[in-house]
C-alpha cells in the first residue's frame, strides 16, 4: 500500500504540475479526483505515511497564530517606475554610458503579491513576503496550498526564488459571486483578493481562494552557472515553477516600446491583471556592473501602464475666471499620478457638474484622463465619506473683483460682467507665454500672477519690457541675477517664433494651437489674415463657420488690432517661418500616422514635411486615417493599419512621394 502511496504522490504531482503551472492536462478532472480520494483514504488510514510534497498538501489545514518575521540573506528589492517612453529611453542611455550594449528581457508585471520561495535538498521549507525588503512574514502554510509551488523540485538543490502570487478574474468572479450569495462585501479586485487570502491564519481559507504563482527571479544565478536572466527563468522553469509564457528575450530599446506596445492590445484579454512591463537588463555580469541604489537595482526598471482611474482625495474647490470672463469650479487634489503625470487640480466645469456627482470637499475621489490628456472627477466614493466632508457652495460674486455674477438663459456658467476684471488680463497673459503659443520658458502661471499683482505685467506689451524692471526683479524672493537674465534671454528670443505661435497666443476664441498652425500656413503673414473676409476662411478645410466668425470678430475689435500693432513695434515676428504649403496630391487634404523608427527623418521633420505638402498627421490609426508611414519596428498602429486596409507606406515610398 506504500508503495501505491507513492506512485498516487508521482502522478497526481505531475498532473498538477502539467495543468497549473504547463497549462497543458494530461489526465480528466474525474481520474484527478479518483486518484486524489484514493491517496486521501491511505493517508487517513496511515497518517504516519504522510510526506511533505504530497499533494494533499496544497489542501490547507494548518491554522497559526501570527505570521513569523523573516530575515532575506540578499534584500528583495523593489523596482524604480517609469511612466513614458522618454523615461524608457532616459534608462537605456543611462546604461550605455556604462560602456554596455545592452539587450532586455521584458515581463509582464503581475499586479499580484511578492515572495520569496526557500528550497532545502528540493523541498521547500519557507516562503515569505517582500515586507521591507529586508525583513518580510513568513507565509508558508498558506503558499503549500498554492498548486502552482512546487513542494518537491525536480532536482535536489538548494534554492531561493521570487516571484508573484496573483490571483485569475475567473476566479475573482467565482468567489464573489459566492460571497454575494452568503450576503458577504464582495473582493474590491484580483490583488487586494491575493494579498487578503496569502494572510489568512487559516489556510484552508487560502487553500479555497485558488491562487496562482509566476516565478520571475533567482537572485544568484552565477552560482548555478547562469551567465543570463533569460537563461535562468528557463532554469527555473525546468526546476519545476511556473513562468509566464509572454517574457521575451530583445536585442534593443526599440524592441522594449514594440513589446510594451502590443501588451498593451492584449492587456484586457489576459486571465489575470498586470499594471506594466518590467524590463531588465539579460546579461548577469552586465546586472553587477550597474549595480544597485539604495532602493533599486540599476539594472531593471518598470514601466507602469498609464492608470485607468485612481483614488485621491478632494481637498478644496476654488474658482477661477477665464478669458471670457467665464467661471470656472476646480477641483484641488492631493497629488496622484494619473496616465503617466501628477495631477493635483482638474476642472469641475460648472454648478451643475458638481452638484450632479455631489461632490463635497474631503470626499474621496476617482480621478482619469479624458482623451489621456485632461485630468477628470469620475466619481465620489461616497462608502469613504466620515461625516467630516463639507458641501460644495457655488459663489455669488467674482473672486476677482467681487462684481456680482451672471447666468445667461438656458445656460449653465455664470459670468462675471465685468470687461474690466483683472483676472481676464491674467489668464490672457498666461496663455500667451504659455508652452504652445509664444513658449517663453521661466513665466509659469505664479510668476505671471506675482507680476501682474507687482505691476510689473499689466498688458502682452509689457512683458517684452521686463528689460526695464531687470533690478527690480533680482530683489524678489526666488530671484537671482542668473535666473532674470535666464528669463529676459527667453522672452527676447520669443520675438523670432513663427506667426502660428503668435495667432495661437492672442486667445481667439476657438483657434487652438492646429488651427493657429492652418491659418498661420494658409496666410503666410499676420496682415494678409487680418485683411480676409468670412467667405474665404470658412472654405478652408478644417475651419467652418465658428471659427471663421470667431477670426473675423476678433481683427475687428480696434482694441485688439491696437494689441497686434504695438507688438509689431516691439520687433515680434508677424511671418510664418515653417516650409511655404505646396500642391501635392498625394498629400494634400489627407491624414497621415507615423509608426515605428524612421531612419532618414526625426518625427517632427516627417511631419513638417507632410504639413508643408498640405496633409496632417494625427496620432491613432482609424477609418479615417489616408495613410499609415511604417518605419524599423512597428508597433500595433501597422497591425491596426493592415487590418482596416488603410494604405501603408514604407519610409522609402513616403521619400519617393516627398521628391
């Protein structure tokens, strides 16, 4: 009957290893299960029989106190974030200035629960969490429940490996479902399920959960005789642990955004949830070289997906009054990064907005970006509020200029009336050094509010005699002679921009920074658009009638004509300097999209280039995409491209078609 014992032990640990870990079932669930009853009976009957990597094991059963301390021999380490493709890049060159050409090996991030796996002669005798990095809890009742760890390796060596325990969505929803049932709060999402049932005193709890492993890390593969970390997840995957099947081995950084890029397709339909990718530099010695921070290793970084939504909390609403003298609720927040930035304020648009989501300040709120660009209050989650929140209370008067404010019939804003209010000075003044219009580095939205309430700035002209107050200005708190001299440099250098920054900079309703562009390529110089009609501009494309009525109301007021006048005295340049806009068919009119890495052009002369030829680039693929350019690499844009049967041109076609 022992011997029966052990050869039950040997398949059921195979047929466990082949489902969970391989993916691959080599027997039915029933002869599992038969198999399994069978080794139960003889266990019960002769409980002295029973060996540590039986799989009754994963069962569950042991039930502890509290969770010991445990000391790492080498520190778990996490990893330094990376939110954008410019940090990515920033990584690889810090690495080659180390005199390395370095390939990757890129994983997926498994949005799941650290830990450390400690193997003895091929048993496993401990599993712990990350903790602080030096110092974790030991969790190793509940990691034997876990099929998907090894209780006995397929070598007997001694051992330390790291990895994720996660939980599947299948499962998430299976276990809610049943909560939901038995009246119970349903689990919020996969990793907070994780990190709750791998700290269960009981392991059956665990046991029921049906978590998952990938292992990621051997943190001495020299001693095993690995010279690569791809050489030892294939190691470790021959020990017998689970890795993830989409790590990929790539010779360069370009190969790291084209992975990134198409995980970020397939990201929904995976079983389980990952917040990035982690890219890691293959070669150990390489990994020694770059060393380590106090925090993180040199060697490996990992890029965070731009998050859907996240938390914060709404710690006031301020108003703020715009160029028209609308106003505008706002909504200020403690930092959080959102889609690869940290936001700190977004726009509550109205009164009825906020009453609408009934925010209050103190709530706890969600935060995205719409479009990826504007920050957004999704929601309030109101199962946070304490009873400490305060109501929102809309004002009454300007915050300005106290002059009582006005809601015209069936619309939503108020206005303040006043055509006198210094806040409309600001805010213009603001948008016209801001980084699209006239892009004068060092006038951020404070300095420019600090002087115009000095006096300083009262008007456009009046930066541009900044020059005037240059000792003045070196008094001030914050302000040295370099970063004045710094500062005037700037805005006399802004006299030589092109005229789309210009037009775009003078706040004309309804002309953004592309339209600005159009009209600046269109026109050529600033008196040949203030001399058009109605007609002609609306014909163009892209303009229509608003923006047209918009241009030609805007030239006509003598007060904003006495503004371009004067900055033509002060020597600002009133000509378009981008290439002169040709006739060129295969061009003109259409919408192009630029993938991947072209060799004969930067990105921004491609898209000069196609500008000056009368098309437009534009960022995603779509029906409505003329052309897809493909250069080395593309990313999924070419996928998308093929798949709608949008046209596709190689760089040497779109060089052709420019000659």
């Amino acid at each position: 009957m022992q011997k029966r014992m052990l050869e039950l032990i040997d398949i059921i640990n195979e047929a466990d290893y082949n489902y969970h870990t391989l993916d691959n079932p080599t027997i039915t669930d029933q002869e599992y299960d038969k198999y399994l009853r069978e080794l139960i009976e003889i266990e019960e009957e002769h409980p002295d029989w029973i060996l540590e990597n039986s799989p009754t094991r994963h069962a569950g059963g042991k039930i502890i106190e509290g969770f010991e301390k445990v000391t790492h021999k080498i520190p778990m380490m996490s990893l330094s974030d990376v939110f954008s493709e410019s940090e990515i890049i920033a990584f690889d060159e810090r690495i080659k200035k180390e005199n390395i050409t370095p390939q990757y090996v890129c994983e997926l991030k498994i949005d799941g629960l650290s830990v450390s796996l400690l193997y003895e002669k091929g048993k496993l005798v401990r599993a712990a969490t990350r903790g602080d990095g030096i110092t974790g809890e030991d969790i190793t009742h509940n990691a034997k429940t876990i099929k998907t760890i090894p209780l006995k390796l397929k070598e007997e060596i001694d051992i330390e490996v790291r990895g994720e325990i996660f939980m599947n969505k299948k499962t998430l929803e299976e276990i809610n479902r049943e909560r939901i049932k038995n009246n119970q709060p349903p689990l919020q999402n996969c990793r907070n399920a994780a990190a709750g049932s791998i700290r269960q005193l009981d392991s059956k709890i665990a046991a029921k959960r049906k978590l998952d492993t990938f292992i990621y890390h051997l943190p001495n593969p020299l001693d095993y005789g690995l010279a690569n970390h791809n050489e030892a997840i294939d190691y470790m995957k021959k020990l017998g642990f689970k890795t993830n099947p989409n790590n990929k081995l790539v010779k360069d950084i370009s190969e790291v955004l084209n992975f990134i890029e198409e995980k970020k397709e397939i990201r929904q339909s995976l079983p389980y949830d990952i917040d990035g990718i982690v890219i890691k530099v293959d070669n150990i010695k390489n990994q020694q070289k770059l060393g380590y921070t106090a925090k993180y290793p040199k060697w490996a970084a990992a890029y965070k997906f731009p998050a859907v939504e996240v938390l914060t909390r709404l710690t006031d609403i301020t108003f703020t009054v715009g160029r028209t003298g609308q106003i505008t609720p706002n909504a200020v927040l403690e930092p959080v990064i959102v889609a690869g930035s940290t936001i700190s304020r977004a726009t509550l648009h109205n009164e009825d907005y906020v009453l609408e989501k009934d925010l209050k300040i103190g709530d706890i709120v969600s935060i995205r970006k719409a479009g990826d660009v504007i920050p957004e209050v999704v929601e309030v989650k109101k199962e946070r509020r304490t009873g400490a929140e305060k109501d929102f209370i809309m004002i009454k008067n300007c915050p300005m200029c106290d002059t009582p404010l006005i809601k015209k019939e069936s619309q939503v804003d108020y206005y303040c009336p006043n055509n006198k209010c210094p806040a409309r000075h600001v805010e213009s003044l603001i948008h016209f050094v801001s980084r699209d219009a006239m892009n004068i580095d060092g006038l951020g939205d404070r300095i420019m509010e600090d002087f115009y309430n000095f006096k300083y700035i009262g008007n456009l002209a009046d930066i541009y005699s900044l020059k005037n107050h240059q000792q003045d200005l070196t008094r001030l708190e914050g302000y040295g002679d370099k970063s004045v001299t710094n500062l005037l440099e700037a805005i006399e250098n802004s006299k030589n921009n092109s005229l789309e920054r210009l037009i775009f900079g003078l706040g004309i309703p309804h002309v953004g920074a592309k339209t600005a562009k159009l009209l600046a390529m269109k026109y050529q110089t600033m008196e040949n658009l203030m001399q058009t009609d109605e007609e002609e501009l609306k014909n163009i494309p892209d303009i229509g009638q608003i923006i047209a009525k918009s241009v030609i109301n805007y030239f006509s007021d003598e007060h904003n004509k006495a503004i371009v006048e004067e900055l033509i005295d002060l020597g600002i340049n009133m000509t378009y300097l981008g290439k002169k806009v040709e006739t060129n068919e295969e061009f003109s009119g259409k919408s192009f999209v630029l993938t991947g890495t072209l060799t004969k052009f930067t990105r921004d002369e491609a898209k000069e280039k196609i500008e000056s030829l009368g098309g437009k680039t534009i960022d995603s693929v779509s029906k409505k995409t003329s052309v897809v350019i493909v250069g080395e690499n593309p990313g999924s844009k070419y996928k998308k491209a093929q798949e709608l049967g949008i046209e596709i041109w190689t760089e040497e076609e779109f060089l052709e078609k420019v000659n």
